[in-house]
C-alpha cells in the first residue's frame, strides 16, 4: 500500500523509471511518448546528459547556501542571462521554486511596489476569466476558472476578471479578428474606471493561454491595447508566462511576438525543462528602485528562493535553448499544426486548432456548425486522456475550456527536440484515442 497522497486517490499509476528522450518508460516496460512535456515542462525531453551533468557538477560544489546570507555563482549568471534577452526594461530576477510561487512573488511585489510610492490605496487585481494562474491562495484568486476557485473562494483576496481574448468563440460576424481585439482589450479600461484607477494595482495575463482554455493566443493588437491602458492608468502590467514562456511559443518570451513588454513576467516550467523545480518573477529597473530606495527589503521570502543547484540546472537549461534547441520550436511547431489540421480539421469533433509554437491546442465540439459543446457528464476530455495513454501518448486534455464547466481540449506541448516521426506518432495515438472515445 502506498503512503503517498496522490493528485485523485481513485487513481492507479504506472511507476515511472527511466526517460529517453522524448519518451517515459514505465515499470512494465511501456513506452509513452510524452506529448505534453508533463505540463508544458519536459522541453529538453527527459535525458539530456549536459544538463544533468551540471547538476552533478553543482551538487558536488555546493548543493544549497540560503539567500538570506549568500547569492550563488549559478544564480547570478542565470540572472544576467535572462535579464541579456528579456524584453523592454525588465532588469531583475527573483529565483522561486515554480510557477505558483513566481506569481505570489509578482503580486506582493506590485503591492509593495505602491506603498513604497505612497499610492497605498492600489490593492485590487484585474485578470480574465478562463485564465490560471497558480495554485496557492493568491495566484488562485487571481486566476479565472470558477472550477478551480470556487471550494476555496472563502479564503481568497477580491479580484475581477474581465473576457479572455477568445476568438474562436467570441468574435461577432463581420467584426474583423483586429476590432475584436480592440474591443475585448477595452473590457479592461471599462473595468479600471468602474474600480476606480487609483485603486488597481494590475491586471494580469498569459499571453498564450494554457491549461484552461488550450493554447489559446491573443489576435494582432490585443496586448498592445492592453499596454496601452495599462499605462494610461499607471497600471502594472504583470505576464504569466510560465506554461507559454522560455521558447515555447517560438520566442524565449512569449509577448516578444505581440510587440509588448510587461513590468514583471512570470517564468517556471521550460526554465528548469523539470531537471530542478524552479522559477523566477522578473521586474523592471523602475519597481526595483522603488523598493531599493525605499525600505530597501522586498517582505518576502522563502527557504529555497535561489536554489544554486536548481539554478545550475536551469543555466544549463537555458544555454542550450539559447544554444539553437529552441530555433527548432518554429519549424517543428509548423509541421506539427499541418499534420494536426491534416488527421483532425474536418473531424466531426473538432472546433478549432490552435496555438503558436510547439504550444497547441485541439477544441473539441459536440458539433462543429453550432460550436456547441459535449455536456460535461460525458467526461470527453477524462475518456480522451485515458484512451491516448493506452495508446501510449501523453496529452493534456482538460474539461471547462469555455466557462469553467463547459467545453473539452487537449494541450500538446512536446519536447522541442522532437523529430519529424514522432510528429506523425503523436497524430496516429491521437487517432487511436478519437476512435475509441467517438
């Protein structure tokens, strides 16, 4: 009997034990090709030898020096790395263990970031619904999926949330997919005066949505209008990037391709390719100096923040993305969307595909003409999850990708060392799986 407290305890595992590549091998001896990299994690695959040769190597330096009375040599050139390709003005890094942890960091930084200005009215946070952005108290109020918050709504902090940008479901007819960018990004600036600007704090985003909505990217110039308003109001604009972010859309950050830079981004998942569990919130020089030339301590914290062999392996990690791995993201992401629209575009099931990168995301329909989705009872994206894992593929299907009870999806997001026959390998199992679940 196992003493270990699972994800759903009705759930019986197969014992993970070895990975090669882009594969996970199992205790039996089965093979499963790992189309979802995890959670958008595994972007390396799962033996690179550099990366876990810096971990060694670190290990055997010094394995952890707490921040409260050392920095680490990995830590501070991992730093200087990120800072030497992050957008705009983006100038710190503050070392987490993962992405939730990266979030809670941004939002007690822009809080504290107006009280050291003296504007200690700005407390409330803007965020969209069908958004996610962690699991801890805080990052979960900030987050948009009323499945996930509601048992825990007593405990959570006051947030909004205004549309995502949704086109597939929400542009209306005639509305070019540019007016309707414009349109829901002006939700945001409705939201700020009916608040009142002195008290928002930040509106928060992924650029590339995730889990709870399918890789689903914003139109030409929704993040631009949003920047725009954000500093209209003095707003912080505050990027999740953890799930779309560190290549995997086809840019090391993922708003390099909408043409804006945020004020603090969230990374975690592909910086450490799931080696190390870590992550990192970035901010401006501006905030920064806020708190540098005011109380001079950020009233946060915890144990393992700037882990140095976490930050090894996420140095190692990022050299090699940087090195060229993650110039294969583009091409590869393109092959994988021509095989997807070519095995499932006209699939009675299937409402949309789509994403950017090696980041996609398959909306599944009751019926493609009405858009409708399958009740939610059906369990369709459980079934599809099952049935792909027998075949041998890992996926991330999810249900309540249009309000949090209804709509199904699958998430791909493989290794980005994927070569073309397992582009093919992941159409076929999902083939398998759509048979056996329609």
């Amino acid at each position: 009997m196992s003493h270990v407290f699972p994800r759903h305890t009705k759930a019986d595992l197969p014992v993970a034990v070895t990975g090669e590549g882009c594969y996970i091998l199992d205790r039996s001896g089965k093979k499963y090709f790992d189309g979802s990299g995890g959670a958008a994690v595994s972007c390396l695959g799962h033996s690179d030898p550099d990366v876990i040769a810096a971990i060694k190597a670190q290990v055997d330096r010094i394995a952890f020096a707490h921040t409260g009375f050392f920095t680490s040599e990995p830590a501070e050139e991992l730093a200087d790395l990120l800072i030497g390709k992050a957008p705009g003005n983006l100038d710190r890094v503050y070392f987490v263990s993962g992405g939730s942890e990266a979030m809670e960091a941004a939002l007690k930084l822009a809080r504290q970031y107006f009280l050291e200005k003296g504007e200690a009215s700005r407390h409330r946070v803007i965020a969209r619904r069908q958004s996610y952005h962690g699991n801890t108290l805080g990052a979960l109020a900030t987050g948009g999926n009323q499945w996930r918050r509601e048992p825990f709504a007593p405990l959570m902090i006051d947030t909004t949330h205004i549309a995502p940008c949704y086109e597939y479901r929400d542009r209306r007819e005639g509305e070019t997919a540019f007016d309707y960018g414009q349109r829901i990004a002006n939700e945001l600036d409705a939201e700020i005066l009916r608040l009142g600007p002195e008290n928002v704090m930040a509106f928060v985003a992924e650029p590339v949505v995730g889990a709870t909505a399918g890789a689903l990217p914003p139109v030409e110039g929704y993040f631009k209008r949003i920047r725009e308003i954000c500093d209209n109001y003095g707003v912080l604009l505050i990027l999740d990037e953890v799930m779309c972010g560190m290549g995997r859309t086809g840019t090391l950050f993922a708003c390099e391709q909408d043409g804006v830079a945020p004020d603090i981004l969230c990374i975690a998942k592909g910086l450490g390719a799931g080696y190390q569990p870590v992550g990192a919130m970035l901010c401006t020089a501006a905030i920064y100096e806020a708190i540098e030339t005011g109380s001079g301590f950020f009233q946060h914290g915890h144990t393992y923040i700037g882990h140095p062999t976490a930050c090894a392996a996420a140095l190692a990690v990022f050299r090699k993305l940087t090195g060229g791995v993650a110039d294969r993201v583009m091409p590869m992401g393109e092959k994988l969307t021509t095989a997807l629209n070519n095995a499932f575009g006209q699939h009675p099931h299937v409402g949309d595909i789509r994403g950017r990168g090696l980041f996609r995301g398959i909306e599944i329909v009751e019926d493609r003409a009405s858009k409708a989705p399958f009740d939610p009872k059906r369990g369709i994206n459980k079934a599809l999850k099952k049935a792909a894992f027998e075949a041998g593929l890992i996926c991330y299907p999810m249900g309540g990708t249009i309000d949090g009870v209804r709509g199904d999806h699958i998430l791909l997001a493989p290794p980005f060392i994927l070569e073309d026959s397992h582009v093919g390998e992941i159409t076929d199992k999902l083939n398998q799986a759509f048979k056996a679940v329609f």
